[in-house]
C-alpha cells in the first residue's frame, strides 16, 4: 500500500525540523526527497518521486547509515510546501541566535 499525501494533507503535519535536516535543503530539492519525522532510526519522507533513481540511490545510502524508512506521496504542489520547513528551521536558529545575544 502506497501512502499518498494531497496538498491539504502535508500542510497539516507538523514536522519535527530538527529530523528534516537529515538532509540538506538543496539535495532535498534536487531530488524532491524530505524528511519530516522519525521514531528513533526509522524516517518518515515525503517524495515525488520524480526522481526515482536518485531517490533510490539517498535511500540506499540512508538504510547504509543504520535508518529505515517510510515513504509519502505527493505531488509537486505538496512537495513545494514542504519545501518551506527548512525556511521554518532557518527562522527558529536565527530565534535562538538572537535571543543569546
């Protein structure tokens, strides 16, 4: 069974931003790959799957690194959304930067 994510679906997770950077941003958009969640080793990603070779291929490397997986399904519009989590991320560090100062 496949999980599929519409648009209304990923702008409903709240994703825990500290996981998402399991892979950096750019990586992330070349190969529309996210993070959003994990349960100790075991990742939670949503996927186009528009690049089904270079998805395979992270996968690989991330079960190489002791991480199991799950995927989601979305399209591009969905994809784009959850883009903007790691805008989210770069907020919150700036948030935390300030507040030290």
């Amino acid at each position: 069974m496949q999980n599929i994510l519409e648009l209304v679906d990923v702008q409903k997770i709240a994703p825990e931003l500290e996981k998402t950077k399991v892979l950096p941003r750019d990586v992330a958009e070349k190969v529309q790959l996210i993070v959003f969640a994990a349960e100790k080793r075991k990742l939670h990603l949503l996927t186009t799957n528009n690049f089904p070779e270079q998805v395979k291929e992270l996968l690989t490397k991330l079960t190489d690194k002791g991480y199991t997986y799950e995927l989601f399904y979305t399209d591009i519009a969905g994809f784009n959304h959850a883009l903007t989590w790691y805008d989210d991320i770069a907020h919150e560090e700036k948030l935390a930067e300030d507040a030290r100062v």
